[in-house]
C-alpha cells in the first residue's frame, strides 16, 4: 500500500505500475521460486485470445514464448494456472474485471489426462477434461470486506464469472474455486490470497495437454 500511495500524486503516464507493485513487493517475494509471473496474451487450441492480461501464472509443465524486446509473451492455455487482474480501486474499475473476464472465459484448457488433487487432498487421475483458466481480480483499494466481494462475484453470470477477487487495502478476500477458501477478511483474506494462489499453481500436478489442435492449418 505505501508502494501504491506513493504513485498516487503522479501524472497518469507515470501511473500503472500496479502489476509490477504487486509482483515485485507481494507475489514474488511470498511464493517460492517455482513459480514465474508475466503478463501477455493466452490463446487455446481453438484458435481463441484473450487480450492482454496484467499477471499470468504458469505451471511449470509446459512453454510459453516470448515477445523479442518486449516483457510480453503467448502462453497455451493449457500451460496457465490462473490470472489475475490488477486494479487501482477494484469497486471503482470493477466494469473492468468483467469486460476482462469475459474476454477469458471462453478459453479452455485441453487435456489428454491430468494427474490433480481432490477434495480430500489425494491425487485423482483423470481421463480427457477440459476447464476454464480461474481469474482472480485485485485491488489495492475497494471493496470494504469479503461479504461484498462475494456478491458482485455472484452477480456474474456463470460462464464469464470471476472465479476470485482481494482487496489489499481491507484484506476483503472470497474465491468460488472449489477446494479454494471461500472467504476471508483483514490478515486472514491476505493470507487466503497466498494460500489459494499456491493451490491454483499446483492442483494440477502433471498434465498431458492435447496439443494437436494448435497445429491445426
């Protein structure tokens, strides 16, 4: 927040570095060197984009690629755990998060198989699946508690939802994942941040993506 509050006074050109703030101060600094953070654009084996997107966190099973001279890159939906959205003031920009999770939500991931933990923690082989990329939205400000977050996610129609959504400022937290926490406030909604962001990462243990239709003409 004192990273954020500092930027506040700025020109708007030198304004949005939210994304950086949050990685370099928070996400990268809390969970371990496995993961790896970026920002671009996802494609499927459908052909579908995403748009840009502000962090994308991949498993470590499978490439994404780079953009020469640029932080951007492409990722396989198939390669990404989640995404998160970043914003300002999450209530304010919130007709945001849903133009953006919209963009993602028809993107799916294709496997061929996929070894993942179940609800009671053992791992479950599972046969050809597809699934969505869960989008978490953050804000350094909004929302004042968790009950809130919840309502607006709920309000989104199913197949475009926002799967999570935290607010720094207040530590108002809920996620509709399953096997995610459902909600939290203040120190615990941050630390369910942390927590849920690391189940995400490695619910899916080893995969064996269907990678034939991105060589489709």
């Amino acid at each position: 927040m004192a990273h954020h509050a500092a930027g506040t006074r700025l020109p708007s050109a030198c304004k949005g570095n939210e994304r950086e703030i949050l990685v370099r101060e928070f996400l990268a600094k809390v969970l371990p060197p496995p993961f790896r953070f970026g920002t671009g654009a996802v494609i499927d084996s459908a052909g579908r984009s995403s748009g840009q997107l502000d962090i994308v966190v991949e498993f470590p099973f499978l490439p994404s690629f780079p953009t020469p001279g640029a932080p951007e890159r492409v990722y396989l939906a198939d390669s990404v755990a989640f995404v998160i959205e970043v914003k300002s003031d999450l209530s304010a920009q919130w007709h945001q998060i849903e133009d953006k999770a919209a963009q993602l939500a028809p993107l799916r991931r294709s496997w061929a198989g996929h070894l993942h933990f179940g609800p009671h923690g053992f791992p479950n082989n599972a046969g050809p699946s597809e699934s969505q990329i869960p989008f978490i939205a953050v804000g350094f400000e909004g929302f004042a508690n968790s009950s809130a977050l919840l309502a607006k996610i709920s309000a989104i129609a199913a197949p475009s939802r926002v799967h999570g959504a935290a607010v720094i400022e207040t530590g108002a937290y809920a996620c509709t994942v399953a096997g995610a926490t459902a909600s939290a406030d203040g120190t615990a909604g941050l630390f369910a941040l942390c927590a849920d962001a690391a189940y995400l990462a490695r619910n899916v243990m080893i995969a064996q993506p269907d990678l034939s239709g991105y060589l489709a003409p």
